[in-house]
C-alpha cells in the first residue's frame, strides 16, 4: 500500500535490497566534548572539503541511538577529514561505516521531505549568531518520537556562480570581490527522511524535524519545507539521499559560515540523547 497522497511510501523488499553502499567514502564519527568554539572551528574542515571535487555531506541518522557521518564522493578526501575532524573535536572517533543507511526493514513507511530557502540567499545565520549550539533543537525533534530520522546535508563547491546570483553576491560581497577576494560559496541541499512502521508517524516526523530548522532563519530569508507527495516520491528522495545525490534543480547558494551553523558535531547535548566518546586516560 503505497499513501502517495499523504507523501508516504511503503518499502517493498525490493526497495530495501536496491540501496546499496554509495560511490565514495562514508565515516562513522562518535562526537567527543568539545565547546562552542568547536562550531566556529568546523569552518576550517568546510573550507578545505570544499577545495575537493565532487559531493561532501553531514548526516545524522537516529535509531535507537544517535549517530553522525560524514561522507565524501572523493575517495582522497577520507584522510583530511579523519584527521581534520580529531583536530577540532579531540577524542573523537572516525571509521569507515559499515551500513549506509539506517535500519530500514520491508513493510516500513517512509516520508521525506527537502528544505527550499525563500528569501535572499547568503543571509542565514551564522555560528557567531548564536549563544548555544543551534544543531539541539534539530536533535531534540529528532528525538521526539519513536520513528527513525535520516537528516542530510548536502554540499558541493560551486565552480561557476549563475548570473541570476551574481547580484546577490555582488550585494553581500562587493567590496571584498572589487578587491579581488575569492569568496567560496557552496550548492546545499538540506533533505529530511522519517522511516516508521506508521505511516502518519513517518510523516508527522519528518514536518516536526523540517520546522525546527527555522531556527536558523534570519530577517532576510527562511526554510520552507517541500514535501514529497507524488507517486513514489519519498522513495526516490530516499534513492538520492542514499546516493548522496543531488536532485535536479535542488540546492541553495550558502557561504562557509552558513553552513557551519547546522554541519557539526553536537555541544553539551546529552540531555537530546547523544553519546559522546570516552576521552582516553592513556598518554601516548
């Protein structure tokens, strides 16, 4: 039973079995204490993944437990990232994943939905915006229920501006561009899937994850969620999200800072659930 008109999809044991691994490299990362200043730092990592080619994502899957990972369609990013990630966070854990999606299982529903920013682009609000690690209240919504949440961000650099955008860069930039600065900005797409044995669970979940991303709204621009609700929609989000693709004509223009905002590893969130590695007591 397929609940198009509710933007549900039930998987069939075909569908499960047609998500393979992805081409490139997924990490498994278990986030160690780390302050807020940790949130500025990942700009850092953003800036250099940004210099590798092809797709980068941040992703943060709950099941029964939180889990964070990173994955890069350049095999040649995978050391940067390991070592870049215990540079910013100390202690913490990276590993290739052995699984590239949650637990998914035949006769489960799945609901998806993307984020579109309206607005003006490269206006949302940034680490320093922020007294409190912004990426709680994502978990916090993620936690709320007893469905399995898939959130993914999505990045790319983008090598060419379109024209219609040079205008709003020209507008936020302009000073720092006449005088021949190079302002890396990125693609982004922001993709949310709910998966329950329910199928108004799954879909109720995936509206509470999408509206606590207003949180990163400014005066200038807000998300508005784009549910899927065609035939067998969610289930080619899901297909993207696994490939780590993006869609045709998905994407928002973000700068580093930007994106930083919701691409890290949670701060002081033990009360939403997240278990942060044990720092070691060895010297060496």
């Amino acid at each position: 039973m397929n609940n198009w008109f509710y933007g549900v999809h039930q998987l069939s044991a075909r569908d499960v079995s047609n998500l393979g691994f992805p081409d490139g490299v997924l990490l498994d990362v278990a986030p160690s204490q780390a302050g807020l200043d940790s949130v500025i730092g990942m700009q850092k990592i953003l800036y250099m993944a940004q210099n590798y080619s092809g797709r980068t994502s941040f992703e943060i899957w709950k099941d029964k437990l939180f889990t964070f990972h990173f994955f890069s369609s350049a095999r040649s990013a995978e050391g940067m990232l390991k070592s870049q990630l215990r540079s910013v966070y100390p202690q913490c854990e990276v590993y290739l994943s052995k699984t590239n999606l949650p637990e998914i299982k035949e006769g489960e529903f799945v609901s998806t939905c993307s984020l579109v920013l309206h607005g003006t682009e490269l206006n949302l609000r940034c680490p320093e915006d922020f007294r409190y690690d912004p990426l709680r209240h994502v978990l916090e919504a993620m936690n709320a229920g007893d469905t399995k949440s898939f959130v993914q961000v999505l990045f790319e650099r983008m090598r060419r501006i379109p024209k219609k955008k040079m205008v709003v860069l020209a507008q936020k930039y302009g000073e720092a561009i006449e005088k021949g600065a190079r302002i890396p900005l990125l693609r982004c797409a922001i993709l949310i899937a709910g998966i329950s044995s329910d199928a108004f669970r799954a879909r109720e979940s995936v509206e509470h994850v999408a509206r606590v991303f207003s949180v990163f709204d400014s005066e200038r621009c807000r998300f508005v969620p784009r549910f899927n609700v065609l035939v067998n929609s969610p289930w080619r989000m899901l297909k993207s999200m696994n490939a780590r693709r993006f869609s045709l004509f998905s994407g928002f223009m973000v700068s580093v800072p930007e994106l930083a905002s919701f691409v890290h590893l949670p701060v002081g969130a033990e009360s939403c659930g997240v278990r942060y590695a044990e720092p070691s007591l060895s010297p060496w």
